[in-house]
C-alpha cells in the first residue's frame, strides 16, 4: 500500500518574462504560467514587474507597487486571476 504525501511547494527563485512566470521550487521543480494569467502583471511595465519579493517563506510571490500577489500553490493548481468589477474601473 503507497501513501500519498503532500508536499508543500515553497518557491526559491522567480524570473518574469513577456510571456510568462516561472518559479523555481525548492524541492528542484520549475513551474510556470502564462503572464496573462495575473492581468495586473501583464498591463505592468517590465520594470515594475522585476520589482518582486518573495513571501511566506516562500508561499508566494509579491508585487508590492501593483498589488499583486500569486501563491506557489495557485500556480501549480492552474488558477488564473480574476478581473472584478472594482479592477475594471
């Protein structure tokens, strides 16, 4: 009988690209996402997303001047985010 441990992804190292954003885990997994998935990050300049830290012992990832944030578990569970009315205006 196998036993399924979870193990808790915690993001050592971030790069963000025009296309994309990609984490290095630090159990050696590399996990990415398209950039459109934060709609704040892809209406950011590149400068502004540079401008990053990394956050909850590496939970996830901040982007302090446009508000954003997206957790290690978000993006392996392939969750985009949402656009609110509020966001719209």
């Amino acid at each position: 009988m196998s036993i399924a441990t979870r193990v808790d992804a915690r993001i050592q190292n971030v790069s963000v690209t025009e296309d994309s954003i990609t984490a290095q885990l630090v159990d050696g997994r590399t996990i990415s996402v398209p950039l459109v998935w934060s709609w704040r990050l892809s209406e950011a300049t590149p400068e502004q997303r540079a401008r990053f830290e990394i956050i909850g012992n590496g939970s996830g990832i901040r982007w302090p001047e446009i508000d954003e944030d997206i957790s290690a578990e978000g993006m392996l569970q392939g969750v985009p985010a949402r656009r609110t009315a509020k966001s719209t205006r």
